[in-house]
C-alpha cells in the first residue's frame, strides 16, 4: 500500500499529508478550499477534485473539524455508494460516540471499511511524526493501515473492535485536558496573589508532581499569557467539552467540573477568545 489520501488540510491534517510524502507514499489531497490544496501539489502530491475521486485511491484519512463535516462529506452525501470495495476510511477526528457508531455501520453497509483513530498531539506533534493514534475498529483494517499509521504516529494504541471506543477515550483525555487548564490556571491566580512569579510555578509543578506535555505545555501558556499561535481553539475545546458532557448524559454519569467548564468556555468566547489557544480560558480567573 503506497497511495494514500488526505481529506481535510487544516492544522493536523496538511504535517500528516507532508510526512506520508516524505515517507514515500503516493498521496491524494483534498480540501473544501483549494489554497491549502495548490500548496500540497507544489511539493508533490496530487489533487482530487472531489471526496469521491479521493476516495478512489482506497486509503483514505480525513481530519475535519466535527460531526457535521463528516456527515456532509462522507455519510449524507452519497460518496460512499461509489466507493471501491474494499476501500478504508480512517477518520481521524474528534466527534462522538454516536457519530462513530452511524458510521461504522452506513461505511459498513456500503462495504467500505471504518477506522476511528482521532489522534493525541498539537501541530508541533503532527509535523514530528510523533502523534499518539487512537485506534478502534476491524483488527485486519487496523493492521492494514498500521504503516501509515506508523509514519505519522510514535504509537498506535488499539482500543478495541468498535470505533466509538477510540472517540471516547478521545473525549476523555480531552476533558481531562481541559480540567488540567483550568486548574492550573486557578493555581497560578492563587500565587500570584500572594506576588508568587507564575513562569517560576508552573515550571515547579510541571518538573515535580505533574510532569509531562499537558502541565509543561499549557504552564507556559498560562504563566505568558500568550495564547496565539492558537494550538488548539477554545471554540474546538468548547466543541470537545460538550462531547463529553453528551456522552456522560448518554450513560447517566455525572460530571459536575464539567458543568463548570461549561460556563468557563462560554464566557471565554464570548469575551473574545474563540480563536485564541484554549488555554485562555483561564483569563476567566482573576489574574494580576
């Protein structure tokens, strides 16, 4: 196997499209708006002019924003009725359960194969070739796609024979991310109250008792109030955020810190920082 596509170049999905090329494979782009498009010919791939056309290549991953976009691509728009059998699909996104389920089984319904394998990573990630992949589906159609998988990922974690269960272990670790930013911005309004310096804390807590990316990473954000370039939105973090608020209701589980998240989110975007890093959510707490 060595053609493959690419639906959906934004953040995620064009260092993905690039290091398959660097890898040697044959890869088939495309994009609602052909800038992105144009920019990945000119250094060697080749452009579909449709989802349909992309899909004849018989790989195919797709990184799109939510559940709307994949309905509108691939579940509502009839794409899939001519497919190739035996083609796969690999989404790659972030939606929910009940989105992973209908697909698996309308894909499966067209003899198309389905894989969820949302990903852990920031663009930084994404171009290092060091994503962590949350795999879900038909083991044969994982193993199938474990070389790609391998170029742009440092591991695939295999989660089991239903897609939801990749996108809910997704949403977990996201909602865990956001409690993470949340907290830590709570703990750097608390210090500086007392005119404690929040680059020196968050480089304390992050080197101590909470190492790893999630600490380290968002710290710094947080300490330098620098939210821009804008890793991950708010606006996608509010998106995720309600994910996993849906799927706790689903399965009568409470989440009452994601009750208040959800307001935390809310009034972030409507203060203005849709656009900016979700760690700006924290700019709800009062800071010095």
């Amino acid at each position: 196997m060595n053609a493959v596509a690419v639906i959906g170049l934004g953040t995620m999905g064009r260092p993905i499209a690039r290091n398959l090329m660097k890898a040697g494979y044959d890869v088939t782009v495309w994009n609602r708006s052909s800038g992105r498009v144009d920019e990945l010919v000119a250094e060697g791939a080749r452009p579909a002019h449709s989802v349909a056309e992309a899909l004849e290549v018989g790989t195919v991953l797709s990184m799109v924003s939510n559940d709307q976009a994949v309905s509108e691509l691939f579940l509502d728009s009839g794409v899939l009725e001519a497919a190739p059998t035996g083609t796969v699909h690999v989404n790659l996104a972030t939606v929910s359960t009940g989105l992973a389920e209908r697909a698996g089984q309308i894909h499966a319904a067209h003899h198309v194969g389905y894989v969820a394998a949302p990903v852990f990573g920031r663009e930084s990630v994404a171009e290092a070739g060091a994503l962590n992949i949350l795999a879900a589906g038909d083991p044969a159609l994982i193993d199938r796609v474990q070389p790609v998988f391998d170029v742009i990922g440092s591991r695939t974690w295999r989660l089991g024979n239903r897609p939801e269960q990749a996108n809910i272990v997704k949403i977990a670790g996201n909602y865990l991310m956001a409690c993470a930013i949340q907290s830590l911005g709570e703990a750097v309004s608390l210090a500086e109250a007392r005119d404690v310096d929040a680059g020196q804390l968050t480089e304390l807590l992050s080197s101590t008792m909470f190492p790893g990316q999630v600490y380290g990473t968002y710290g710094k954000l947080i300490a330098q109030r620098r939210y821009q370039p804008a890793g991950f939105t708010t606006e996608l973090g509010r998106k995720d955020l309600h994910l996993a608020l849906d799927s706790a209701a689903h399965a009568n589980i409470p989440l009452p810190i994601g009750e208040v998240l959800r307001s935390v989110f809310d009034q972030a975007i409507q203060a203005g920082h849709g656009h900016d890093d979700w760690a700006s959510i924290t700019e709800q707490e009062p800071r010095r």
